[in-house]
C-alpha cells in the first residue's frame, strides 16, 4: 500500500528535492507515516540554510553543506476514513550572508493506509475486531461474535474476538464436553441410544453410548465387534475344559483330562487311546476308562439293588394275588348262599301259591256244594207244597 512520491517540483540553482518515498507506513488511520526524501546542495560555493513544512502541519529546519546532501525524514498524518494522503513538502533555502542569495522548491508524495472499512481486519493493538468492525473482521466458519452467540469465556477466542459456541454442529474439545454441550459432542457414555452419532464415543453399544465396539462387562460376548476371551474375560470366559488359546478362542485341548471325540486314538493323556476300537489293558483301558472299546462295565450294586427290587415287586404282587385269589373264594361262596337262599324262597313262594290254589279250589268245590244241596231243598219244597 506504499506510493511513492512524484516530483512536481525538484530543481532549483541551489539544492535538489529528490523522490519521496515511505520509510515507516502508517499502520491505522489514526497514525503516520514516516516519509524520507534527499536534498542535495547544487551549490559549490556557499552553505545554505534551510526550512521545510509538510501537508498535515509537520516542519522544520536543517543546513545544507555546500556540494553535499541532506537526508530529510518527516511525518505525514493519515486521515480517518480516507485511506490515502496526497501531501506536498515546501523546501526553502537561504545562502549564507556573504552570498546573500536563496531559493525555494516543492515536491509531492503520497503513501496509503489501513482504515476502518477497507476490508482488511487490523486486530493489532485491538485496533478492529467484530464488534467495531464487522464489516472487515468477519468471524470464520464454526465461530460468532462474542457480541452475538460467540463465548467470550472459551480458551479459543481469536484475535477478531471470534469464539466458537455450543451449537455450531463442531465438537471442541476440552471446550465443550457431552455434558456441557450434547448437541455438539453427543451424549456421554452409558446414556441410551440408537445409533453411534448419537454419542460422544461414536459407539452405541446394545442400546448405550460408549467408546468402544464392544464393552467389558455387560454380560455379551461380541465376537464380530473384537471382544474375545482375551480382552473380556468377564464377557467371553471360556467353559469348562477350556482354555482362551492363541487366536483368541476358546478351544479344547490335549491334556485337560477330557476326551474329547476328536481326541479318540490321538490324545493318550485324555483319552489313553480310548476310541481305536480295542480294549487294551497295558495301556489302562478297561471298562471305565473306555466303554466304547471295552464296554460298558456292570454294576453289581445295581444289579443287587435291580434283584431286590424285582423280588419286592414279586412278592408285592404274590401278596396282593392272595388277598385277591381270598376275596375271589369269599365272593363265589356269598353269590352261592345268594342263589341258595333265592331258590329256596322261591321255593317257598310257589308253595304258598299252590297252597292259595288248593284252597280256592277246596272253598270252590265246597261252594258248589253248597249251591247243589241248597237246589235240590228247594227242589224238595217245591214238590212238597204241590
């Protein structure tokens, strides 16, 4: 932003105004510059005197040595709001008194600044920032004003008195925290979720927010998340006769005193052969070390409790035979009284009606009697009267 002077006027016949240039630019529009130009003495006889003034009211005086040069430093005031100065410096010369003669001359400059609405932020010496200068300090994408919603109290206010703040979608830590500022960072740890944008620690373990794939502890053993019996063995303990091996996975082995199929005729530890198909005594396999070569062997308290237990229910079943084989004999002879007595009173019954017969039929033979005998009296009387 420096302009160098021009020359309007700069040749004289006793001194020279050489080109003004800036040594010191003005840094606001409330400062100056420093301005340097080179009188230079055409005058080989006599000393000169001299004085000068500038635009904007700096002045001042200095000799001039005859066949020499003066190096003139001065200040030129910037102007608020103008951005620029065009200035003239005045140059007059005077010989000494036995010369008596003089001279005068003129050269312009000019120099530029920074100024309050020329689009650069100048937040030296808190010069502009956006609370007096938005329209030059604007703030950078992610922060605000703190005269907005920028805040003042965070560790990364910048220079334009920019911040971030809790809501500009950008996590900033130590800044903001998931307690602080969910928005931006996500929910803490073991709050509910459903998805791993939600949290903090970019995981939504089975319905929580954590910062893990998997976590130790939760009672789920997830495998295809890189949880293993290695890293959890809370979670993914292997069972009994098991071990967490090299590729961290829990696997049987030759030695846990198990035999295990795969380990029939390979793992004499396990299994002492067991599962060749032969029941060898040398090598200790006999019916319980290895059924399934030398069978299963017989349990004799088995077997004596299995015996008396069949005889139990042997004589359970001869006893309860009896006690039926008695009710059996008990009931024949009853149903035989029973039809006994039954015939016999029926017996008795048709006695007592062929008795009621006979009587009727004596009482009738009688009565026939009777009507006869009493016929044949009235007969009798009947031929008496006659």
């Amino acid at each position: 932003m420096l302009i160098s002077s021009t020359i309007v006027s700069a040749e004289n016949n006793d001194f020279e105004i050489g080109t003004i240039s800036v040594k010191t630019p003005a840094s606001y529009q409330d400062s100056y510059a420093v301005m340097k130009v080179r009188i230079t003495s055409l005058n080989s006889v006599c000393d000169q005197s001299c004085s000068w003034s500038a635009t904007g009211g700096d002045a001042g005086t200095f000799d001039l040595v005859d066949d020499d040069f003066y190096s003139l430093e001065f200040n030129s005031n910037a102007k608020s709001g103008q951005g620029s100065v065009n200035g003239v410096l005045d140059v007059s010369c005077s010989e000494e008194w036995y010369c008596g003669g003089s001279d005068s001359g003129t050269q312009s400059f000019s120099h530029s600044y920074p100024f309050l609405g020329d689009g650069q932020c100048e937040t030296t010496n808190n010069r502009e920032d956006c609370t007096n200068a938005k329209s030059d300090c604007t703030c950078s994408s992610g922060k605000s004003c703190i005269d907005d919603k920028g805040d003042s109290s965070r560790s990364d206010l910048d220079s334009r008195k920019c911040a971030t703040y809790c809501g500009n979608g950008i996590k900033e830590s130590p800044i903001e925290t998931c307690l602080t500022c969910q928005s931006d960072v996500g929910k803490c740890d073991g709050i509910p979720c459903n998805s791993g944008g939600e949290c903090e620690g970019s995981y939504c373990v089975h319905g929580k927010c954590w910062n893990e794939p998997y976590k130790v502890g939760d009672g789920s053993c997830d495998l295809n998340e890189g949880e293993d019996c290695k890293n959890s063995v809370a979670d993914c303990a292997c069972g009994n006769n098991e071990r967490c091996g090299s590729q961290r996975v829990c696997e049987t082995w030759c030695g846990n005193n198990v035999c295990e199929s795969f380990e029939a005729g390979k793992c004499e530890a396990d299994c002492q052969w067991c599962g060749d198909g032969e029941c060898d005594s040398s090598k200790g396999e006999n019916c319980n070390s290895c059924d399934s070569d030398c069978g299963v062997c017989e349990d004799e308290e088995y077997n004596q409790e299995l015996q008396t237990q069949t005889q139990d229910v042997i004589s359970e079943g001869l006893k309860s035979s009896s006690q039926k084989q008695k009710i059996i004999s008990y009931s024949a002879i009853g149903l035989i009284l029973l039809v006994i007595l039954g015939y016999i009173g029926f017996k008795f019954i048709l006695s007592k009606k062929a008795q009621s017969k006979i009587i009727d039929k004596v009482e009738k033979d009688l009565n026939i009697k009777k009507t006869k005998s009493k016929r044949k009296t009235k007969k009798k009387k009947s031929k008496k009267k006659k």
